[in-house]
C-alpha cells in the first residue's frame, strides 16, 4: 500500500467510477495525526477521503498496522445499525489501499473541540456527546459479534495503551507500576465496543445532529476508556480557559451524570475506573506521545502533573475528591 498524492487519487476516482467529472479539487484536511485527509469537489460531488499513515505524525516515533483503516470502516457501519445520525455515512470503501470515503460534514458544522476552546461551553452539547457514548456501550455490551468483530486488542495496544499509559509511566517511574497495572487489566477486560478516540475534536456539532468521526481505534474491551478519554480532555481544557473553569467543571459532572444515568450497565466500580483512568490520560496527554497542543505553558503542564500523580499516588478513585482538588490547586 502506497499513499496516494493528488494525482495518484484523482486517477483513482475516476478508475473506480465514483466520479465521471474530470474537474476535481482535492484539498487537504487537518485534524488528525494517523491519516491523510482531504475534502474531493468534484463538480456537485463533495466527500472526504481518508487513508491511513503507517508512521503518525507526531514527534515520537509511532508506527501501527494501516489495516486500522479498516476497522474505521466496520466500527461506523456497525454503529450505523443502532445510532445512523451520530455516524458519518460510509460512501466506500478499500481494504486493500487502506483508503476509506466518507460523507462531507461540511456548512453547519463545527468541531466541538473549536468551540470549547473559544470557550463555548453548552451543557447540551456535553448531555448530547453522553447520551451517544452510552448508546454505543449499551447496544454492544455482551455482542458476541461485536466481540468477534473488534477483537483488535494489538492494535489498541499499539495506538493507545503503548503511546499513552506505558510510555507515560515509563517517564515516570514513580508511578509507572500504576500504569503497568492498568495496561496489563484494559488488555483483559471484554465488556463492549469502545470507540477508543472518543473525544471534542472527533465530535462535530450543528443545530440538529451530533456526528462522531474517526473510528479506526475501535476494540471491544473497557468502556470505562471512553468516558475517561473524554473527561480528560475536558479537565485540560478547563486549564487552558482558567477564567471559566467552573463551567467547565459544571460541563464534566453534566457529561458524567447523564452518562451513568443512561448506561444500563452502570456499577460502582466502572465509575472508580473512569476516574482512575481520567487521571492517567492526564498526564498522559502532557508526557506520553501524543500531547494536548494548547497546553503551551509550562506551568500548566506541572499543574497536571503534580495533581495526577499525587492523586494517583494516593489511590483516588472518586470525582468528587478529584474535582475538589482541581479547584483548590486551581485556587492556589
């Protein structure tokens, strides 16, 4: 498999017959690390073409099974099944080129990460995101064919547990027996279908419909990775917008609330494990491969690492005592 540049795939639409209009504009897309992305116009034709990267563009070396494409491919048509307006639709697909055409979100649109950031925060968004992410785990839990379908333990090893939990603790070596321990529990545990990217930059918004992308990390394992890959984010994204941390905060109790309200599978211990991975994804996103980019400051990035690890270090596994840590370092 080779990357196709322009000309490579404007031969390809047209030897493939999903355009007979020989005026093509490809443009390329940002947004993520691990695929060349662009937006095709050609004539009254308007999707995104997807193919995925062996070596992830990123500072560290990072490399992983482009066949990553094709589980994007199964997750969202699988999804598609139970929850079709928070997917995008799947337009083709090419298992061999590793390549994948999706419907164009285009007008109307916007990445729900843009708005955080700009410090847009409406909690219906967050209920939204919530109710979607619990529908997910609740139509998969215990699916044999779910189960069978997404048995891609190695490659969310590579993409996820390697670049983030043990690449994390191994630069941390106070804690790095915490990481090992978890990564060694996440690679046994089956419950259902986790999205496995589940976070504001793969979630567009517009007035009526809540898209999620980007399903090439898809695995039946812990749902309890989704909902701490979320919050997250979200805690971080508090940092970075100081002046309206308490809406943030009020945003990530909204998320978590309606989530285990609606999951029909909810337990004491699911929700222990949600926050304990929230605060290994911390620091994860400040020292394993993949760092949260608006986090500039250095100061802030000592914030999450000192508050993470005493947390953990100290065995917390409750939000309410990781909230009100927030804020009083926040305070301080």
């Amino acid at each position: 498999m080779s990357t196709f540049n322009e000309a490579k795939l404007i031969d390809y639409l047209i030897q493939h017959r999903i355009t007979q209009s020989r005026d093509i504009e490809i443009v390329p897309l940002s947004g993520g690390v691990s695929s060349d992305i662009s937006l095709v116009r050609a004539g009254e034709q308007e999707f995104v073409v997807k193919q995925a990267l062996e070596k992830l563009k990123v500072k560290d070396d990072w490399h992983c099974d482009t066949a990553r494409n094709i589980t994007e491919h199964n997750a969202i048509q699988f999804a598609a099944r139970f929850m079709p307006e928070a997917v995008p639709k799947v337009l083709h697909g090419d298992t061999q080129n590793r390549l994948i055409l999706l419907e164009y979100l285009g007008a109307g649109f916007t990445p729900w990460k843009s708005q955080l950031l700009a410090g847009q925060i409406d909690e219906s968004t967050g209920a939204k995101a919530a109710r979607i992410l619990a529908t997910l785990h609740n139509a998969t839990w215990g699916n044999a064919e779910a189960q069978e379908m997404f048995d891609t333990t190695e490659s969310f090893y590579t993409l996820r547990l390697e670049p983030y939990l043990v690449t994390t603790g191994s630069r941390h070596p106070d804690v790095k027996e915490l990481f090992e321990q978890e990564v060694e529990r996440l690679q046994k545990t089956r419950c259902s279908l986790v999205h496995g990217d589940y976070s504001a930059k793969n979630i567009l918004v517009s007035a009526d419909r809540l898209v999620v992308l980007d399903w090439e990390v898809a695995w039946y394992g812990d749902p309890a990775f989704d909902l701490a890959f979320l919050l997250n984010l979200l805690y971080l994204k508090s940092l970075y917008r100081r002046q309206q941390s308490e809406e943030f905060l009020q945003l990530i109790e909204t998320v978590r609330t309606t989530y285990f309200q609606e999951l029909e599978h909810y337990d004491q211990e699911l929700e222990q494990r949600v926050c304990r991975l929230t605060l290994m994804l911390m620091l994860a996103r400040v020292d394993g491969k993949s760092p949260a980019e608006y986090l500039t400051q250095a100061a802030d990035r000592d914030f999450v690492r000192e508050l993470s690890k005493e947390l953990l270090s100290r065995g917390t596994n409750r939000f309410e005592e990781l909230d009100s840590a927030w804020r009083l370092k926040l305070a301080g």
